[in-house]
C-alpha cells in the first residue's frame, strides 16, 4: 500500500510523501516533513495552522522577554543559544515595519492645521488701521486662551494654534499694508513650493535648470529631474503637514537600517582590543536597534492616551504621561548597561565610550533622517 493509500485510510504512512525515506516517527528524518497531510484532513490543517502559530511566536515572544534585560539576547546569542531566538536582523526588519505602522495609525496629524474655527474675514473688512489691530488683538487673544487651556502638545501648545497664529499675524500685516498709504506691498523672500529664492525671486529648477560645470549633460538633466519633482512634492504638501509626517515616517527606517552597520563599526572601534569579529558588533548593534523600535511602538501607542486626554478618564492621560516619560529615561540607561554587559569594561571607560558614541550617532542619525527625507521627497 503506497503512502498516499495509507493517508487516504487514515493510517500513518510508512514513506515520507516528500523523499520517499522510510518513516520512523512523526516526522521524516532526512527532510522535517510531519507525516499529518493538512490537504486530506481539516483536523490536521487546523493543527498545523496553530502549531506554526505557536512556535513562531514562541520564539518571538521569547526574544522579546529577554531583550527586556539588557544585553541578555545579545549575550546569549553570541554564546551560542541561537535556536531559541529570531535571527536579529530578521527581527529588526520586522520591528522596524512594525513599529511604524504603529506610528501611522496612531499619531493623528490635522490636514489643515489652521482648520480651527478662526475666522480672519473681520481683519480683511477692516477700513482703518486701528481697527485692524483691535480685531488681531481680539483673535490673537483667543489663541492665547486656547493655547492655555489645550494640553496635546508635549510643550502644551498644539502646532495648529500656532499655525492660526501665525495666519492671524499675516493677514493683520497684509491688510495695514494696504490701507498705509505710499507702503510697498510686502515681498516675500519664498513662495508657496519654493525650493531656493534669490533676491526675492523663485528659483524654478523646469525653467532654470541645473548646469554644473564638470558634470556630463545626463547627470545635470537628471538633477534637474529630481529638484522638479522635488518642488512639486512640496507644493503638494503646502498646507497639508499629514502629508509631510507621512514622508517623515517613510524616511526613518531607511535611515535607522542605514545607520546599524556604521554603530556596528564604532562599537568595533571602540572595543578594538576586546577581539571580537565586526558580525558580532553588528549582533549587539542589530538587537539594542529592535528594543529602539520595541520602545518606539510602546511610545506611540501610549500618545493618543496622553495627547489629547480621554474624555471623563484624566487618571489615564495622567498614567500614560508618566509610562511615556519613565519610557524616555529608560531608554539611554538601558543601552548603557547593555554595552556595560556586553563587553564588561569598568564604568569610567564605558561611560566615555558610550557618550563618545551616543554623541556620534545623534547627529549621524539627524543627517541620515533629513538624507533620507530628501530621497523620499524627490522619489515620492
């Protein structure tokens, strides 16, 4: 009776369906298939379905646990233990799709941020000059008393009051211009969607393309390109700042999977003497990367629990403020006792070390972000 006879039977085959070796369990020795065929049997492939289930996210949520301890996974892993945890770059990508996604859909940004009910048409009917300025005093005065009052912001003022701020200030300086007589109307040094301006005038890259002097005639075109699509992404997002945290939230991975090997080779340089390979530098870089990612999602679920707080549960604006900032003072303390473990050198010199490259990193960090934000402005 051939194997697939047996299965039709219920019985247990006695060759593997894969490889035709003979069977001496559960599952095929020469290539892991399980003898249970899902495809023949709903029960089996029910089974199979919470069986990989569990076993993936038995090892997730194992790596997880232990990266709560700092530099616990890392140690581990280079010890050897590596069946029981996720690869770490595997890991990282996915917290890293993960924890931005998170951001997305929790971190609300206003289309219009000076949609707040401020209404300027009394500073544009305005006949004289006084009255202009009494009415800016009035709107500005109620933006006060919202600002006062408003508690999303971490500063405790929210962008889109300053935005309408700023509207109610412009439009108050543009109506005085026009009723001061002999007063040039004011010029503007930039223009909605102006990528450079140049005594007042905007510089546009579809009419004054680029010609740099050295570069062959296709790698100027192609610059030209980019800038043009550039200046029209940010036409685009004129006016829309959902838009612009969208290219943000788009660039910040890329920048943070750019910058692992460059922490890999400065925790290499650092620890030149302690003879360890560059691959195991990047282990340790790759696993204190995914607790960033792991506090970055935690910190994005907990801030719309804060900003704005809930109706009628203050206590739980009050706690996920707390969690938020206990949170932020973790985070750097974590790392320092994981490069502390990791490498077990005295305070002082992992004191230096770890500023030294804390230091570093921020500003690598703020230039590969603003980098990457470029790319993904021009590729948009």
């Amino acid at each position: 009776m051939t194997a697939a006879e047996n299965a039709a039977g219920h019985d247990a085959p006695t060759h593997c369906e894969n490889c035709h070796a003979a069977l001496q369990g559960e599952f095929c020795h020469q290539c892991g298939q399980s003898i249970h065929n899902p495809v023949r049997h709903a029960g089996h492939a029910i089974e199979e379905v919470f069986e990989s289930f569990w076993h993936l996210d038995g090892r997730l949520f194992r790596t997880l646990r232990d990266l709560l301890v700092p530099g616990r996974t890392a140690l581990e892993y280079l010890a050897g233990h590596r069946q029981r945890y996720l690869p770490p770059l595997r890991l990282f990508v996915v917290m890293s799709l993960l924890a931005f996604f998170v951001g997305k859909l929790t971190i609300h940004v206003d289309r219009e941020p000076v949609a707040l009910g401020v209404d300027t048409s009394a500073i544009t009917a305005s006949q004289t000059v006084e009255e202009v300025k009494r009415n800016r005093d009035r709107l500005l005065a109620e933006i006060e008393k919202a600002q006062n009052a408003d508690k999303r912001g971490l500063p405790g003022v929210a962008p889109a009051l300053i935005a309408a701020q700023v509207q109610i200030e412009g439009e108050a300086a543009n109506r005085i211009t026009e009723l001061t007589p002999g007063t040039a109307p004011p010029t503007r040094a930039r223009s909605k969607g102006a990528l450079f301006s140049k005594d007042n005038e905007v510089w546009d890259p579809a009419r004054n393309p680029v010609k740099i002097d050295g570069l062959p005639a296709f790698a100027n075109e192609w610059l030209t390109e980019q800038l043009v699509h550039g200046r029209e992404n940010i036409e685009r997002m004129d006016g829309r700042p959902d838009l612009l945290f969208k290219a943000i939230m788009s660039s910040l991975p890329s920048a943070l999977f750019l910058l692992v090997p460059v922490f890999a080779l400065m925790l290499k340089i650092a620890y030149v003497f302690k003879r360890r390979l560059y691959l195991e530098h990047l282990v340790v870089a790759l696993y204190s990367h995914v607790f960033l990612l792991m506090a970055l999602t935690v910190a994005f679920l907990l801030f719309p629990l804060a900003w704005p707080p809930p109706p009628h549960v203050g206590w739980l604006a009050v706690c996920a403020k707390l969690a938020f900032g206990a949170l932020l003072a973790w985070v750097p303390i974590y790392l320092l006792l994981t490069q502390k473990r990791v490498y077990g050198q005295g305070w002082p010199m992992t004191l230096l070390k770890y500023s030294v490259i804390g230091v570093v990193y921020f500003y690598l960090l703020v230039f590969a972000a603003v980098a990457m934000f470029f790319v993904t402005l021009v590729k948009g």
